[in-house]
C-alpha cells in the first residue's frame, strides 16, 4: 500500500460549495432558500492513493465527485488538478481534464448503450478524443483493455446484455481507463453487484490501482467496502467532511461520534448473532436546505453540549497526527472499545483471510452486557 | 397553490392576447383578400368597397385596429360583426355554444364510461380473446375517420335515411330547453359516432396504464394485506391507472368545446364548428377569429384545470 | 418448542418464454412460535419467490407450485384463495425491500394502515384509526397523531419502513416476513430497523423470517439461519454454529468475498468465481459444482440431499464432501489457506480418482 503522506496532491479541493438553489415567484422568480449539497468541503487527493468519500443519502458526496469531474458547476470554492484551478475555467478550457479524469458509475445496466458492442463502447474514448484514428491500432488497444479487466478479447463484438452484471462493470472500468486517466471516480461501483460479485470488482479495482499507480476517489455508503479499498477515508454528513483520516487510523480509532456511530451500525457477521449491542443515532437526518447551526451533527449526538450549537468546529487535528475531525469533544478510545468492539477485535486478529475470528466472541458479547451509556 | 394558480392564470390572459394578436394579423394584415370587398359581398363596386374600408376603419394603421378591436372586445365583450350573418359574432357564438356543449359533454361522458370499462377488463383479461377482440375493434375505432363513421351511422340508423331507423338522423338537432326527447334522440348518434375514437384510444391507454400498475410494489403490498381482489384492482390499481387519463381528458374536452367541426358538419349540428365551417368558407373574418378565440380560450382553461386537478390526484405534486 | 410454519418440499416453477424457471426447488424448513429464520442467498437464489409463495402471492396461470407449507398444522398452498386472503395480513404479514415503492403513493400512510385493519376486523373507522395511531407510536414514530394524515412522500425512508412494519403488525401477526427490509436504507437507519424488528419481537412474540443478501443483517437478527443457492437450501444451521463451523463451501465463499470490519484490513477478499447459475437451465448434480473449488467429478452428477451433520443434528448441509473433509478444509481456510491449499491440504483429490484428461 501506498503510504499516504509520500504522496504529492493531484487535487487539491478548497472550500468547496455547491447550492442548489430553492425558487419562488409569481412573475419573478426570486430565490428563496437553498439546498446545501456541498458546503464548505476541502481535501487534497494525494498522486496513487485510494481517496473514500463515504456518507449516507444525501451527505453530498456524489455532488462532490460530480464538482471534481465538472459535471456540476461549483457554487464557490476552488479545485486544483495538477496545480490548475479547473472550479471556474469554461467547459472549452476543460478538454484534457475530460480525459485524465475518467467515472465508473454505479448502474453497469444503464451506463452501456445497448445497442453498441463491446469494442465500440470500450473504444468510444478514443473516438471522442480522435485517438487511434488506425482501426487495427484501436482494435488491439482495446482487446488489451480488455484482457486488463478480465473479459475474454474475443468477445469484442458482442452487445451488453449478452453479459452479466459483474462483466457489464468490468466494461466500464475497461472503458474508462481507455484514456490512461490519472484520476479515477469511481461512484458506488459495486452495489449494484451481487455479493458473490463485488469482491471481483474490488479485487480488480485494487490489481489496477497498484498496477497502473492510479489515482481513485472511491464513494461508497458502505463501510466495510470503502475500508478494503481505501487509504484514506473523508467522513461526509450533511454536506460537510466530519472527519478525514487514513483508513487505518479511521477504523481503529474513529473521533467523531458520527464516524463512530456509522462503523457501530454496520452488522456484521459473526458467531455471537445478535448479541451484539448497537449504538442508534435517534431520529432522521436533518434537511439540507435548512441544516442544524454549528455541528451540523449536534441534533443526533449523543455527545453533544451547548457548545456544539454555537461555535462550528473545524476540521482539525485533535491528536496532533494526521487524523483531521470537526468535533468538539471527540470519541474517547474506551468510548470506541465500547460501541465498535470488532474493531479492536480485527486489529488483534490472526492470520489474514481468516473467516470468523472466534478469539472476538467472548470480547463482544461482554460489553454488550455492560451498561449503555446512552 | 393559490401562489400557482395565480401565476398560471396571468398565463393565460397573456396566452390569449398572443392568440389574439396572431390571428389578428393573419386575417387582416396578411395581403390574403380584402376585408372590406369581402364584406360588400358579390355585386360589389369600388365606392361601396371604399366607403366599407372606412366604416369598418380599415383604412386606419394596423396597430390602431388592433387596438379598436382589442378595446371593444375587453370593454365590451365586442368581437365584431359577421360580415355572412350581419350580426354580432358575440351572439352567433352565444346562440351555437348550447349545442357544441351537449354534443362535447354526453360524448365525453359515453367515451369515458366505455373507454375506462374496456381498458379495465382488457388489462385484468390480459391475452384474453376477449382483451384481443376489444383491443383490435379499438385499433380500428382509433383509424376510422369520424365523417365516415357518421356517414355510416346515419346509413345505418337515421330514422329518415336508416336502413334500421332508430335515432334522429342529420338535421335533427333541437335545443334542450325547446323539446328535451328530440334534444337527446338527435344526439345518440353523433354521441356515439365522436366518441368511438375517443373510447378506442382511451381503453387502449387505460389497459397499458393498468397492466404496469398492477405490476407495482403497492399492489403487492395491498395483496399482503389481505384485501380482496375488487379492491386491490380498483380503489389500488385503477386509482393510479386512471391519473394520466385526467390529462388527455380534460385536453380533450376543452378542445372540442372549441367546435366538432366533422361531427358537426355530418349531422348539421348549429355549433360553434358548424358556425367555424361555415365562416371559413365564406371567408367571414370576424367569425373566424371571433371562434378561434374561443377554441383557445377553452384549451388555456382546460389545460389550467388539469394542471390543478392533477395536483388533487397526486398528492406529490405541489406548485410552487 | 413448537412449530409455527413448516415448509416440506416446496418447488415453485414459472413458465416463461425463455422456458420454465426453476425458482425453487425443493426447501424444507420450519419455524418456531416467536423465534426467527434467515435467509440468505443471492439474486436469483429463490428466497424471494419462496417467501412471496407462502404468501400465496405467486399464484398464477403460468406457476406450477408443489409442496406443502403448514401455518399451524394448515397447508396454506392447498388453501382457496379466499381462505389465503384471510390469513394474508392477519396470521402472516409481510414488509418489502423498498418502503417509498411499497405504500401506494395516493394514500395517506394512516388510510393505508387503516384499510389493513378493517381488511379483517370489524371495527368502525374511527375505531381502526385509533389502533392505526397506537400502532404508528409502536414503530417509533414522532407524534403520530399528525403523522397518521401524511402522504408516503413526507415520510423519511427510515419512516416509511416504521409505517411498513406498523401496516404489517395491524392484526398481531403470528409471522412477519421481511424481504430485504434494510435494503434500500442507510445503515444508521438499518440498525434503527433492525433494532426495532427485535424489540417488537420480545414484546410481541412474532415468529420472523427475515430474507436477505447480507450475512451481517441475518447474523444480528436470526435464531436460526439457512443459506439458499439456485432455489435450494445449502446449509442450515443455527446462527452462531453457521458463523464458527460453517460446513459448505458456497458459505465459506460467501464469508470471504465480503469485505468485513472484523478482519483485519489487509486481508484479501477470496471472491467466489462465476456467476450465479440460470434458473432456466440448472447446472446438473450440486448446482454449485461450477463455481466450487472443491468439486470432484461426481458431484456434476449427484444431486446432494440436505442432511444433519453426525453430531449435530441442528446443523445441515447439502454437500457431496464427507465431513471429515469439510472439517479440515474449512479449518485450513480459517487458518489463511487459500481455497487451493485448503482443497489440497483436506485431501479432496485422494476422494476420487483423476478421469483421463
């Protein structure tokens, strides 16, 4: 793995904004409010590293990667790629950016024209970009491309739905690495995948990345996911990154309540089954278009003391490391041995690939008998 | 809402002067005949056509008839004379709406019933004899021409001309308030003839709206409750089915409330499309536009109340 | 312990263009008075129709169903519809993966519970209202009293499910079956369903089936689990047995191709090779022989029975391999070995002799 801070930025994100504004009028339409989408977001995406943006419904992370592949025009705020501002140069201006940053979408059925082969979808880069203007050159290009991906080269003229949902992925990953991208986005790529499948997608995410020295942003809503995949990890909720830390460091010691109660509502399976005790963030997240002052997370923190409605904390480092939370009073960590046991659990496991570690049991289903502190 | 459907309506009063407007430039400025030699009729002579010019003002700047012409019909509810009928236009349309309405109206009614039933059994008898019988009829009631339908209702069953003579044939047409028998017995077969195509389209819709709705997760989900089918089907299914058939509905009828020029013209029905043929053949201006107004007058309104009802129907739309 | 539901040998088949689907073929289990089964499988697996069939909600002119699945002693496959639709959202109600696609998007949430109500209790309006307010402050949610006159649409996801769950407690069920119910929701609110789905258990007694792809949400909930592939049970067993000694080898595929918090994360994910198999054209002997690192050539032929392992007869499995082999693959595997080693270091090769290449 690629140590993180070894790393140059490819991108650098600055104050980030993205407001979907809320209009009203009977003649003139005059603004009345807005949807917060992205609100203030910076992060650098480190040359090689695996970027997770990670949130639930609405947090504002699939604005995000839509803002750094200029599909969205940013309200405010800054995006250098390789050292140029691409957040406000016209779409003209934005030709090379379309090809060194590249998507893979989440819906491997709707992204493929149906009615185009395999080669063709694969190759429409090139076409687009007037590359490989040689029919024989494209062809081989992309027969290699798709031996890369793990299709069969052979299948070259064959259309989408003769494939099944995984290869359908492994096409689009295919095509977009056609253009030898430096930055990847790849946006919830494996959750339309079924089980059986997805570890094939990551697996080949992750051969391409060390491979090829990729760079990936990786958006998921699903944690054990982004933590396979990623270096590094920013936390989104409402619009806001809550807390940026490398993946090793997140998962072994998350510090703001939120990241904590995110990795202490994912099941997993285990031998204890529902012994386990569970942290419930109460209620439903606010509304973007008229998030909470401060903290945004004040509302559903259990943590939470005036304080957190009235002064916003900054992304900050709280234990003087790497590790950036905008938290006031960040998790402790006997406060994260007690609500996320597995993680300790995990840490202290043996061997890798190890299918249910039984050393864990007994450590889980202890502290689901100690009180809750809630 | 009330927000809405003031915006919409300051619409259509700026829809209409466009109407208006255009039209009005059509007939008159357009070098396409002569409006005052139109009105002088056949045995005209250049002094007559000349002294016409200046009664009726068209010798004055465009701008200022359309303005005469827009004062008089906001202050008066003035849409001119008909040069055919030397009458108010305003009358003519106020004498022929009763006859253009029932005819809209009963045949809107008889299409719905007919159109919603056969869209209904067709979907829950999904590739049935009896869902390929009614849907073929229904192509070929969508294809059929209404002057030939009318002409082979009247063939057919006109008690004058009928080979089976059963209805009030051509020319039969009489008011409801004069004699209410003969004003329904004259009706039955444009009724039937206007709203064969109208149902045929209607079913065919019903049955694809229904067919994907019975699909859906909430049928299932009123199955799991333990309902009965009758109620799955129709306080479930057609509820959602029907929606969309309130748009093309309320369209529809505001349309035909403009005048049924071929059903009309078949059956020699005094309405606005009779009145709207007529003034077209003979060139009489202040009629056509005077009835052109109208059809768009009632399109604008029928259009705004689908739009209101729609937001009834389907409680996820709101208007802001 | 009685039981409450037991299926015996049921076999859902639909006629299609593309040929008869074989969706499920041949399951047994049962269930117990206010205990919980899950049900895990993919796709495709058939855990879906076999639920929904129960329900008697697969019925049609191009389903062939077989079997028999006894609510208390009765055969609901060989009950009229008439006889179904009473015990339909009375004995046995069910909850839906998508909650916003579940509730008819017309009615007022409340209107909905209600008509579930009245749909088998004679009660008036007023009073079916009553029990719809109390039952919406049973599934938590805020003021329910205002809540009950809201569309679906002004619901939050997590909500909708809660009216899901309200709509299906209408008339104390005996069983609730929940098909993916945590699917299309965020975590935090998957743990707040999951969570109430058990609380509502204790205090009410319901059995549960709960359906899904994801082995953590089964593992919290259930008392029992089976693992379904191409329409039959794979391996059954209680909850923690199925997580310590899982004994098929679809079951150590599954474990291992998700990514997990509790393993450490370096660890790599094994993914299971292929595909999931057509329905339409099965492959012959164990339908999993394709995709399995440790077939032998018989087991393209033999079909396995699902049977209590020796020694445990709350364990089954439906796997060619003799125990013994089972064992120490699976001990190698939870030692790192990867499925090769393991097949190697169990000895599957000596089970059979290498055909002629």
């Amino acid at each position: 793995m690629t140590p993180a801070a070894a790393g140059e930025p490819l991108v650098e994100v600055r104050d980030l904004v993205k407001h979907f504004p809320i209009r009203r009028g009977v003649v003139l339409q005059r603004q009345v409010g807005a949807v917060r989408a992205v609100d203030g977001v910076s992060f650098d995406v480190l040359r090689g590293e695996t970027l997770g943006l990670v949130g639930e419904t609405g947090c504002g992370k699939s604005t995000t990667a839509r803002l750094l592949t200029r599909l969205l025009d940013p309200t405010s705020g800054s995006i250098r790629f390789d050292g140029r501002d691409i957040a406000t140069v016209g779409r003209r201006e934005l030709g090379p950016l379309r090809r060194e940053v590249q998507m893979i979408f989440q819906d491997p059925y709707s992204s493929l024209n149906p009615r185009k082969t395999i080669g063709a979808i694969i190759a429409e880069p090139f076409a687009i970009h007037k590359l490989l203007t040689d029919g024989e050159e494209r062809r081989a290009r992309v027969q290699e491309l798709m031996e890369r991906v793990g299709l069969n080269p052979e299948h070259y003229n064959r259309f989408p739905h003769e494939f099944s949902g995984g290869q359908r992925q492994r096409i689009g990953v295919a095509r977009a690495l056609a253009l030898e991208p430096r930055l990847i986005i790849a946006d919830e790529p494996v959750s339309a995948l079924d089980v059986s499948i997805q570890a094939q997608i990551l697996n080949l995410l992750r051969d391409l990345q060390r491979d090829l020295g990729l760079t990936i942003v990786f958006i998921a809503h699903d944690l054990s996911v982004v933590r396979h995949m990623c270096d590094r990890v920013a936390v989104m909720y409402l619009g806001k990154i809550v807390e940026l830390a490398s993946g090793d460091e997140l998962y072994r010691a998350p510090r703001h309540p939120y990241t904590g109660a995110l990795l202490a509502a994912v099941p997993v399976p285990r031998p204890t089954g529902r012994a386990r005790r569970r942290e419930l963030l109460p209620g439903d997240v606010p509304s973007p278009a008229d998030p909470p002052a401060a903290c945004r997370f004040h509302t559903r923190c259990w943590k939470a003391q005036p304080r957190c409605s009235e002064e916003e904390p900054l992304l900050e480092s709280r234990a003087g490391g790497a590790d950036l939370t905008a938290c006031h009073f960040p998790l402790s960590a006997e406060e994260v041995a007690e609500r996320v046991p597995e993680l300790a659990g995990a840490q202290a496991a043996g061997a890798p690939g190890e299918a249910g570690p039984s050393g864990d049991a007994e450590a889980s289903s202890g502290s689901s008998s100690s009180p809750s502190s809630t | 809402m009330a927000r809405y459907i003031a915006r919409r309506l300051l619409w259509v009063v700026v829809l209409l002067f466009l109407v208006s407007l255009l039209t009005f430039l059509i007939f008159y400025a357009l070098p396409s005949a002569d409006p005052a030699a139109l009105r002088a009729g056949r045995s005209a002579n250049p002094k007559l056509i000349e002294r016409i010019r200046t009664d009726l003002g068209l010798d004055k700047p465009l701008l200022e008839q359309y303005w005469l012409y827009m004062k008089a019909l906001i202050t008066k509810f003035d849409l001119g004379t008909s040069y055919q009928y030397n009458a108010p236009v305003r009358q003519l349309i106020f004498d022929r709406l009763p006859a253009t309405i029932s005819l809209a109206v009963g045949a809107a009614i008889l299409w719905l019933v007919m159109g919603v039933g056969v869209g209904i059994i067709a979907a829950l008898r999904r590739r049935s004899v009896l869902d390929r019988t009614t849907m073929g009829l229904a192509l070929f009631g969508i294809s059929a021409p209404v002057y030939f339908l009318g002409l082979v209702a009247l063939y057919l069953f006109a008690d004058d001309i009928g080979v089976i003579p059963l209805f009030g044939g051509s020319n039969s047409y009489k008011p409801l308030t004069d004699d209410p028998a003969a004003w329904l017995n004259s009706l039955i077969l444009p009724w039937i003839v206007l709203a064969v195509s109208f149902a045929a389209f209607y079913s065919r819709l019903l049955r694809g709206n229904l067919i994907e709705v019975m699909g859906e997760d909430y049928i299932r989900t009123a199955r799991a409750k333990g309902l009965s089918e009758r109620r799955v089907v129709f306080r479930h299914g057609v509820r959602s089915a029907i929606t969309p058939i309130v748009t093309v509905f309320g369209l529809d009828l505001g349309i035909l409330l403009g005048g049924a020029i071929l059903t009309e013209t078949v059956f020699n029905i005094p309405g606005i499309g009779r009145l709207s043929y007529d003034a077209i053949t003979r060139s009489d201006l202040p009629t056509i536009q005077g009835t052109v107004l109208l059809g768009a007058f009632f399109i604008i309104v029928a259009n705004l109340l689908v739009d209101i009802a729609y937001a009834f129907l389907d409680p996820r739309v709101r208007y802001e | 312990m009685t039981a409450l539901l037991e299926v015996e040998d049921l076999r859902v088949r639909f006629d299609t263009e593309d040929g008869v689907v074989h969706a499920v073929d041949g399951i047994s289990y049962t269930v117990e008075v206010g205990r919980t089964l899950g049900i895990v499988g993919e796709s495709g697996s058939g855990k879906s129709v076999e639920a929904l069939t129960i329900m008697g909600l697969t019925r049609g002119r191009r389903t062939a169903i077989e079997g028999a699945a006894r609510l208390e002693g009765r055969d609901l496959l060989a009950a009229s519809d008439d006889e179904l639709r009473a015990v339909r959202g009375n004995d046995v109600a069910m909850i839906f993966q998508d909650p916003l696609s579940s509730l008819h998007p017309y009615f007022r949430v409340g209107k909905q519970i209600v008509e579930a109500v009245q749909a088998h209790r004679d009660v008036s309006k007023a009073a079916a209202r009553d029990r719809t307010v109390e039952l919406l402050g049973l599934v938590g949610i805020p003021d329910p009293a205002r809540r009950v006159d809201d569309f679906p649409h002004e619901f939050s996801g997590g909500m909708r499910q809660r009216a899901m769950i309200a709509m299906a407690l209408a008339n104390d069920p005996k069983l609730l079956i929940a098909d993916e119910p945590t699917t299309a929701l965020d975590v935090t609110v998957q743990a707040q369903i999951l969570e109430l789905m058990s609380r509502l258990q204790r205090e009410l007694g319901m059995a549960i089936i709960i359906i899904s792809h994801d082995l953590g949400v089964v593992a919290e909930t259930a008392d029992e689990i089976a693992v379904m592939y191409a329409g039959r049970i794979v391996e059954r067993a209680p909850t923690a047995t199925l997580f310590s000694a899982p004994r098929h080898p679809y079951t150590w595929g599954l474990l291992r191709s998700i990514p997990r918090l509790d393993v450490p994360r370096e660890a790599d994910l094994v993914p299971i090779a292929g595909r999931p198999p057509s329905l339409i054209q099965r492959p012959s002997g164990c339908a999993f022989h394709p995709r399995c690192p440790y077939a032998l050539p018989s087991h393209a032929v033999t079909v396995p029975p699902l049977e209590a392992i020796e020694g445990d007869p709350a364990h089954h499995v439906a796997c060619l391999l003799p125990e013994a082999v089972r064992a120490a693959a699976e001990a190698r595997l939870r030692a790192g070995a990867t499925p090769q080693e393991a097949r190697a270091a169990a000895g599957v090769d000596s089970l059979e002799p290498e055909p002629a290449s």
